[in-house]
C-alpha cells in the first residue's frame, strides 16, 4: 500500500518491557485517512501501540509519522491534532458535562470564550449529550461517558483520532449508539478503533489490521478478506470429547458452544470429511483464521478456542 500524505505510517516498531514482555514485535502498518480497525485479544500489543502514537511512551526500535510529522521527535506537533480517547476514561464525578467541556477546551488552548461555547454546542450536540449537559458526570451511564470521552477527543479537530477498546463495557444499545457516532465522523482524518470485538470492525473499518503477541498478523479490507475464505470454510457439529481429534485431523480455527454442542470451523480447500457442510466466511472466521495462520502468518501460539462473540 502507498504512504498516504495524510494518513500514518508505521515503520518497524518494537517495545519490550522492563519485565521481558515483547509488547511489539516489528510492527509495520500504513493507516490511511478513514475508519481503521485494530483487532486483537487481550494482551495483544494494542494499547502499547496506541500509547505509542499518542506519544505517551517510546518505542525501543522503529519510526512512526503522522503524514510529515515524526511521532517520536514531534511530540508537541502530534499532541496539537491528537484526540485520544483511552480504555480508561476517568472522569470527575462531581463536574457536570458543560463545565469540564469547556475546561478542557481551554487547555487545548480555545481561548476565545464566544469560540469555546461555540465548539463545546456542537460537539455535546453532536455527541447526543446536549440534553445531559448539566448533569454530573458520576450520573452519566458508561455509554454516555465514552461518548463524553469523544467529544473531548474531538476538541480542536484532530487528525488523529485513537479510540482504545471502547465498547468493552457497554450495553448493546449504546454500543450501536456510539458506534453510529464513531462512523459519523469525517473522512479527512485518521480515526483507529482498537478492539478485540470482531463486530466493531465489520461494522464500521473498511481497513483493518489483525494483531497477536505483538505481531501483525493480516492487514487487509475486511470484505477482501472475507471474500479470500469463501469455499474454504466449512463446520461441524460436535461433541467437545471429539475437538482433539479434529484438532489433529484438520484445521480447526475456531471452536464454541453452541446450545451445548461444540460448533468447530475448519479451514480447508475441500470438503474435509463426512458430516460438514460449508459455511459463509465472515469476519470471525477471518480473525480466528490469522490466529491460526490461514493467511501465511500465524501467531506463535494459534489460539484456537475463541469466545465468539
Ligand atoms: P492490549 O491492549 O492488546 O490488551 P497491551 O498493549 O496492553 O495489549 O499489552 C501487551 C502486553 O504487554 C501484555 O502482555 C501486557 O501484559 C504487557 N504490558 C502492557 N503494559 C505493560 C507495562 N507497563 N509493563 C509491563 N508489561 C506490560
């Protein structure tokens, strides 16, 4: 993929900790503007990435540039048209949303009073808060914080927008809720969604990366991908005593109950034995399927008993 002017350009990234645990491993990845999915599970390397583009620590090896700008030697230039909006968005419960709006609209330096109402209107108005305006935030619902989480994000118009994990604690309606929000946004900066939940990303990214103990798996359209598995995916109907053997006979990339029974997906070129039938790739199967190197490259551990959600 050509480096795009305005987009992001990852190059060679490596983070170690202090206790040996390799978070990033080579990280390369070109982010162009628009929606952006990274998907990995837990402890994939996610949030060491994105703290690491929110220059909020260095990686040990590699560049990182936000068009011209060097993420590493630039911190000041990538803070001014940052918006970051982390797992954890701590928020002080006795302020009510207005005032800390607009509090952290004058520490993103909108000095002008008239300026500030104005940009702190549209963004509650745009985040669906406006009618909760005056209500403390230790009243707010999780929905409602994320939401309150972007629009802070949003001050100042950044061209980098991060969102990290940020449907974990949500109900399922203000999961949509803010994923409709998320995809409202415009297209002329760089928005990622890291995640580990595969629907966020087909939902929304026409452009994703898959992750796992720090290494990048696929970078791909999500619907390419998809399209890449058709006539190779194929399930069964099990009992969990049987998993082993199938595990040994086949590609098994994905394995969960279903009504008690075991539903096993199987990568294959052909049919691989009696008592399975085809199935439809979607993006699961393409995300369980990197993790045990369908595409090329596996983890170092395949995971194959993934918690579908
Ligand atoms: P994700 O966001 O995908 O869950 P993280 O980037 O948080 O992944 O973590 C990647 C790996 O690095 C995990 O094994 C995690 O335990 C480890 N890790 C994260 N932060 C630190 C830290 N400050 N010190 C030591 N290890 C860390």
């Amino acid at each position: 993929m050509r480096k795009h002017p305005l987009g992001l350009a990852i190059r060679n990234v490596s983070k170690r900790y202090a206790n040996g645990v390799q978070a990033l491993d080579n990280v390369s990845l070109d982010i162009p503007p628009g929606m952006y999915g990274l998907l990995g599970p837990n402890g994939a390397g996610k949030s060491t990435l994105m703290r690491t583009l929110a220059t909020l620590q260095e990686p040990d090896e590699g560049a990182l540039f936000l068009g011209d700008i060097d993420v590493v030697n630039q911190k000041e230039a990538v803070r001014q048209t940052l918006g970051y909006l982390p797992q954890e968005f701590g928020v002080y419960p006795q302020a009510r949303a207005e005032e800390l709006l607009d509090y952290f609209a004058v520490l993103k330096g909108i000095t002008n009073r008239a300026e500030r109402r104005a940009t702190t209107e549209a963004l509650l108005r745009q985040t669906n808060l406006w009618d909760k305006r005056k209500q403390k935030l230790g009243g707010y619902s999780g929905g409602m914080r994320q939401r309150f989480g972007v629009a802070v994000a949003l001050l100042g118009n950044p061209r980098l927008l991060i969102v990290d994990e940020p449907t974990a604690g949500l109900d399922p309606a203000e999961r949509v809720r803010f994923l409709n929000l998320l995809s409202e946004l415009g297209e002329n900066s760089v928005v990622i969604l890291s995640t580990h939940i595969v629907e966020d990303v087909s939902e929304l990214c026409t452009k994703m990366a898959i992750i796992n103990q720090g290494q990048i798996l696929l970078e791909a359209e999500p619907l390419e991908a998809v399209a890449s598995l058709k006539g190779r995916m194929w399930r069964k109907l099990t009992d969990k005593t049987a998993l082993p053997a199938l595990k040994r006979e086949h590609q098994v990339i994905l394995a969960k109950l279903l009504s008690g029974r075991t539903l096993v997906h199987v990568h294959s070129p052909d049919r691989p034995g009696h008592g399975f039938e085809a199935v439809e790739p979607d993006l699961e199967d393409v995300y369980f399927g990197a993790m045990a190197g369908c595409f090329g490259t596996a983890s170092r551990q395949p995971q194959v008993e993934g918690i579908a959600r």
